[in-house]
C-alpha cells in the first residue's frame, strides 16, 4: 500500500454495500488517508509478534488501479495461528481476483512465517465469501449462532480453516 492509492482506496472503503459485513464503516477520505497512512508507518510485511498484521492491496496491471486488499493478522505466536480475509472493488468482483491474490498472500505467509493454521471468520450472509474459502482450500468447521455482535445486530459466523500441510 502507498499513500498515492487513498483514492483508489476510497472508491471500495467508503461503499456501505462494500464494507457491510467488513470491521470498519463507510470510511470518508480522511478516515481512508489515516487507515493508510498507519498501514504503511508500520513498515511490516511480516506476522512475529501477535496482532502482527499485513494489508495487501490489489492493482491492477493494466493500470495500477488498487481494486481490492487481502488482510492477514497474527492471532496468536504460541498457537502459530493466523486470520485471513478479503475485500473487492464492486466494480471487479467474481474476475477471480481476490482468489489470485489471497491465495498468493496464504503462499507467502505459509512460506515465510512460522504458521500452522490459517482461518476465515465468514458472516453467513455472505455465500460467496464462503465460496472463495473453499476455492482456496480452506475447510468449514463450524457455524456459530448469534456468534458475533456486529455492526448493531447478532449475526451468525462460520469458521474455515487451512492447515500448512494442506495449502
């Protein structure tokens, strides 16, 4: 991520459908400048230390138009345990880019980083989030009821889950 990709970042991060089911609000310019500007002072690409986290954004090659982003956080150093997940331009979704680009993020941080196990917390009413899990090998293991206050209402999650030896 680059602070030149904020307008970029705007178009996807500030959408209310984009980032319904995503940890942050429709975000103004301002808000996007600041998520950017902190992404990119940390200066890491790397999970050691627990809450370690890299934002991988997506550009296109053609014109290096920045269509979505690939996040993946360190849960926890002991359990070499690691979230994933994903978010796409409404202007570029179901191209299978978010598949080519998390499943090189999931390659690298598998091949770089002391990990065992990767997961997604998917909300249910998102099947095609679910579907990109699966389509990067990742397996269900459970469905939790009311499993997450989020954004004012309880929702229902899945789980899915990569082991190292299974990527």
């Amino acid at each position: 991520m680059q602070i030149e990709d904020v307008d970029d970042l705007l178009q996807y991060q500030s959408n209310p459908e984009i980032v319904r089911y995503i940890p942050w609000p429709p975000r103004t310019m301002e808000q996007v400048n600041e998520a950017a500007e902190k992404t990119i002072a940390t200066g890491k690409f790397d999970l050691v230390e627990e809450n370690d986290y890299i934002v991988l954004v997506w550009a296109l090659k053609s014109t290096g138009q920045v269509i979505g982003q690939s996040n993946m956080g360190l849960v926890s150093k002991e359990n070499k345990s690691s979230n994933i997940g994903w978010v796409t331009h409404q202007n570029f979704q179901r191209q299978g880019y978010a598949l080519e680009a998390t499943k090189a993020l999931l390659g690298y941080a598998f091949k770089n980083f002391d990990l065992h196990r990767v997961i997604a917390d998917i909300d249910t009413r998102v099947p095609e989030s679910a579907a990109l899990a699966e389509k990067l090998g990742m397996r269900r293991e459970a469905t939790y009821l009311d499993g997450e206050f989020f954004k004012g209402e309880w929702c229902d999650m899945w789980l899915y889950a990569i082991l190292k030896r299974e990527f």
